[in-house]
C-alpha cells in the first residue's frame, strides 16, 4: 500500500469536512438537532492543529491520539462514535499496514462502533456507510471505488426509517433525508482515499 502521509490525510479531511460543514447541518436540521456540521468542524480542526504531534507518532499510537480528540472534540452523539472509530482503528492496526491488515483493522473498528451505539446496519446511522466501505476494502476495490459506494450508501439512508439517534424520535418523518453522520462518513472516507491516492 501507498505510503500513508498522515499530515497530508488530517489536512484533506479537515478541508473536506469545513466545506460541507453548512451541508451537514442542513442534514441534522431536517432531523436533529442541527449541530453535526458544526459538531464535526469544530473537532477536524482540533485534530488540524495538532497534526504534526499525530504524524510524528507511530501510525497505532496516531490513531489513537486522533480518537482522544475527536471525543473530547466533537461532542454530541457522533463524538464518542467517531472517537470509537479512530481509538479500534489504532488498537487493530500495523505500523505500515497493508491492505488486509487495513481491512480487518477496519472491521474491528466498525464492530466497536456498532457496540459502542448499540447499533446495527439499517438504522440510518453513519453505520450504513462504515459497514460497506470495510466490505469494499475487504475485497479488491479500489480507493475511488469505496468512494463511490461510500457516496451511494450514504444515499440510501434517505428512505431509511432512523432507530437510533436524534432522528429515531421522528419515527416515520424520518423517512425522506439523508442521515447526517452517514453523510459525513462517506465525506470522511473520499478524503482519506484522495489522500492516499495522492502519495501513491
Ligand atoms: P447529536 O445527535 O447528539 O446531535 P450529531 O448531530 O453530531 O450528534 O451526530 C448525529 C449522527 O450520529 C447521526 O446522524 C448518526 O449517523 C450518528 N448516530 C447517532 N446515534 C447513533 C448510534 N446509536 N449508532 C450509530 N450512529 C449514531
Ligand atoms: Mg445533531
């Protein structure tokens, strides 16, 4: 696998997230609470301006960190969520991962999730798009691919009904949106697959 430069990777997503952070509270104004643009932005650059300190760390020990602080970060419930994420990732991964290595971390840190929201795909949660981006990267696909599957699990959140989250106490109005921490996941993911496409 492409050499991971991690400075780069934190610079790309914090960009990625900051230019959609009016989307992404759009999304959770529909119906949440409105706050996950911000929620997101706020804790992307606090992770921005600690990246030289995370770089300079061993991939596993970097991940970790960056987990740390999203949830000091973020807040809300994708806070501890997206925390989760990161923290199983660092805990599963190789200092210079290959591809499989990368996916069964993926998994673990997917299942952590899962545990962590007591959640499970089909709920219209950021966990319908983590769940077939960590199928995508067990197979062959490549990094443009999982982001184009990222893109269009994130899409068929909006028929979903929500069962966990803010939005599960819309009940069937929540039928017709896009779930917001789906859609910042598949942002996430096109960030780091342009990040690494880029050092290839
Ligand atoms: P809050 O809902 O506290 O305002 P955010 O708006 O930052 O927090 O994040 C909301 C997102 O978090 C949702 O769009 C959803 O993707 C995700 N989420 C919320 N609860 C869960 C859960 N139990 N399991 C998985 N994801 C969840
Ligand atoms: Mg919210």
């Amino acid at each position: 696998m492409a050499a991971l430069h991690l400075a780069r990777l934190i610079a790309v997503a914090a960009d990625t997230i900051a230019a959609h952070a009016e989307e992404l509270t759009a999304l959770d104004q529909a119906i949440g609470d409105g706050d996950h643009g911000l929620n997101m932005k706020r804790g992307f650059e606090a992770v921005r301006a600690e990246a030289d300190a995370f770089a300079a760390k061993p991939l596993p020990d970097a991940l970790k960190a960056i987990g740390t602080k999203l949830v000091m970060t973020v807040g809300g419930a994708s806070g501890p969520l997206f925390g989760t994420l990161f923290m199983a990732l660092g805990k599963e991964i190789a200092a210079d991962p290959d591809r499989k290595n990368l996916a069964a971390a993926f998994g673990k840190a997917v299942e952590a999730v899962a545990a962590r929201g007591k959640s499970q795909i089909g709920q219209k949660t950021m966990l319908d798009v983590l769940q077939p981006v960590h199928d995508a990267l067990a197979g062959d696909k490549t990094a443009a691919e999982i982001a184009d599957i990222a893109d269009a699990a994130a899409e068929a959140t909006v028929p979903m009904k929500a069962l966990r989250g803010r939005a599960s106490f819309l009940g069937e109005r929540s039928i017709g949106h896009m779930d917001a921490g789906a859609r910042s996941t598949a942002l996430l993911v096109r960030s780091v697959g342009q990040a690494i496409g880029e050092s290839a």
